[in-house]
C-alpha cells in the first residue's frame, strides 16, 4: 500500500511527461541565456501573465527575495502581512540579506489586509523615516487556509499603490490555485500587479523552480540580483523542461484538488471532536483542531495517521493541515476517511 501524503503540495513529484521532457530538454548556458528552454519558458510565462518578461529562479523563497531586493535599496521598506510566507518562513532574508526594513500589519482570517491598515504604513515623506518602496500580498494565502484574493481587492490595493507612487508585489506561489478557483484568466486577475513569483512545483509538479514575472527593465535588474545571490544557473533547461509541461498541462487540473478539498471538508465537519477552521475551502488546502475531550493531543495524530500510511503535519498555531494534490485521487482520499473513521472511533 502506497504512502498518502498530505503534509504539502510541495511533496508532489514530476508526471511521466514531465520526466520525458526533462530527458529530451535541449539545454544551454543559462547565465549567459543560452539555454532554448529556459527561454521558452520565461517567454511562455510573461506571455501567460501579460507582462512583458520573466526569469527562472530556483525556488519561491529566493523568487520573493529578488522581487523585495530589486524594488527596494538598503534601508527602503515593504510593508508585508503578520501571516505572509515572506514574513514568516523565508529566513528574514529581505532584512539579512537585502538590508530592507519591514512594516508589518495584520492579515484578516481571509488573506487580505485592510485598505486602511496598508495606507497607515506608508511612510510621510520625512528623513526620519525609511522610505516606503513596495506594498506585497499573498494569493492563494497559505497560512489564511488557502484563501483566494479576488481581483476587486488586488485592483484596489494596485489603486492605493499607484496613489502613492510605490510598487505591488504578489507572493503567487499558488496563484495558479487562485485563477482556477476565480474561474478567470491569470492575466486577468493579477493585470494590476506590478511583479509577481509563481511556483513550477507545488500543484503544478515541476520538480524545481519559480518564476518571477515583471516589466523588461525590473527583470534585467532582477537577473543581476539573482545572480548577487547565487541564483544563476547553468544547463538548468532540464528542469525549466518540466516547468514547461506544468503551464502546458497542469493548470485547469487543480480544479480537482479544490473540489476533493471541498468534499473531505464536508465530511470532516461530521465527525466529533473536529473544528475546521475554514469549513469550506477556497482552493486545495483544510486546516483543522481537536476539540476538548477527544482525549488525545494533536501531536497524537501524526503517529495514528501513520499506522493508515497517511502523512499529516501540524502547524504552530495547533492545527492540523492537509493539502491535495496531484497525488491525492478518489481512492486517496476514501483512505483518509476510512481512517479518520477509525481513529476518531464513528461509523
């Protein structure tokens, strides 16, 4: 019996296309771009976006660190959310490694932050004070349940942005999860965005790889900066190979990862001793608790999952999170319920 695994969606693993591609992959000197598939790529995603370039970077966390770093100089601010992904899983690498001051204002339970809240942190104009440079958001918003940033929000904080002559910046790990869910074009939802980082891998199965896309003259300057961090990388068109059949074949599937979210969170809501947090989920990911008197602990469950062969994790703020996947199909998931009948003792 195969393992399921629902810790993340960053557990997911390439496709048979994906492994035919990436031994096919026509490959050159990236850093000098001279890599035809790496072209291909950054080419295939700024046209997806409507922008005007893109740049293959190794992963989503050196992706948001290239955006802050190239937007901002030393001693600049962006303000971020108390829940985002930057602030909170990315090492302070905007403050470490770009010398860039942060504001930090509260994200609401659904992603978003108040239009009030954003304008507060932008900074008067006075040598006291860092200069405010870049606003960012986060769409789907991890640690908000998955929640989906619809695009009136986004075109109003593009609004606030361009009122105050800074940059909008979108932490699009999962934005792909975010269009399906919306049911628009990608372009269409982040138009007003001024650079974005979407992830290859996660839902979409590319092995490596996020993109960050931009107008020419950001992701020029965003190349030198990838390279100041060691970014740049040789005959990487392998892995860009991979990251090709992802926006060629696995973008409308994750609808199905919404829809299986969806179901298991309805059958969860009838099982005692569970709370969801967000009874139904906006796109591939349910966080959940253990009500008093189950008589057992949420760290308890990982080891009871495991004699099921189910992976689960918990987070720090005492919730279970389970996410879908490309890996996670109809018999998956009729697993997962048979062991959560099991362990939480109901027929």
């Amino acid at each position: 019996m195969e393992w399921i695994d629902l810790r993340s969606d960053t557990v997911t693993k390439p496709t048979e296309a994906m492994w035919e591609a990436m031994a096919q992959a026509e490959v050159g000197d990236d850093v000098y771009g001279e890599d035809p598939t790496v072209n291909n790529l950054q080419s295939m995603a700024a046209e997806r976006f409507g922008k005007e370039a893109a740049l293959f970077i190794p992963s989503g966390t050196m992706g948001n660190l290239v955006a802050i770093m190239t937007h901002c100089h030393r001693g600049d601010e962006a303000v971020l959310g108390d829940r985002s992904h930057t602030y909170l899983y990315e090492a302070g690498g905007v403050s470490a490694l770009g010398g860039i001051h942060t504001f930090i204002v509260p994200n609401q339970s659904n992603g978003k932050i108040s239009l009030e809240d954003l304008e507060s942190a932008i900074r008067p104009d006075d040598a006291h004070f860092p200069r405010t440079r870049l606003l960012c958001l986060e769409n789907t918003h991890n640690r908000c349940g998955g929640s989906v940033l619809e695009k009136s929000y986004i075109d109003d904080v593009a609004a606030l942005a361009n009122k105050h002559h800074i940059k909008l910046h979108m932490d699009g790990a999962r934005i792909f999860n975010a269009a399906v869910a919306l049911g628009l074009p990608v372009a269409e939802l982040t138009a007003r965005i001024d650079t974005l980082t979407f992830c290859l891998s996660k839902g979409l199965c590319a092995p490596v790889g996020s993109v960050l896309v931009g107008d020419r003259a950001f992701i020029a300057e965003a190349h030198r900066i990838r390279k100041q961090l060691g970014g740049g990388m040789r005959q990487v068109g392998i892995l860009a190979a991979a990251g090709i059949i992802a926006l060629e074949e696995m973008v409308d599937r994750l609808a199905e990862d919404h829809a299986r979210a969806k179901d298991l969170a309805k059958f969860l809501m009838g099982i005692p001793g569970i709370g969801l947090d967000w009874e139904s989920p906006d796109s591939n990911m349910l966080f959940f608790h253990i009500q008093d008197g189950v008589g057992y602990t949420l760290s308890d469950l990982i080891p009871k999952f495991a004699e099921h062969k189910i992976r689960i994790s918990t987070t720090a703020e005492g919730r279970v999170r389970l996410v879908m996947h490309y890996w996670i199909d109809d018999d998956a998931i009729h697993r997962i319920k048979q062991a959560f009948r099991e362990i939480f003792g109901v027929e």
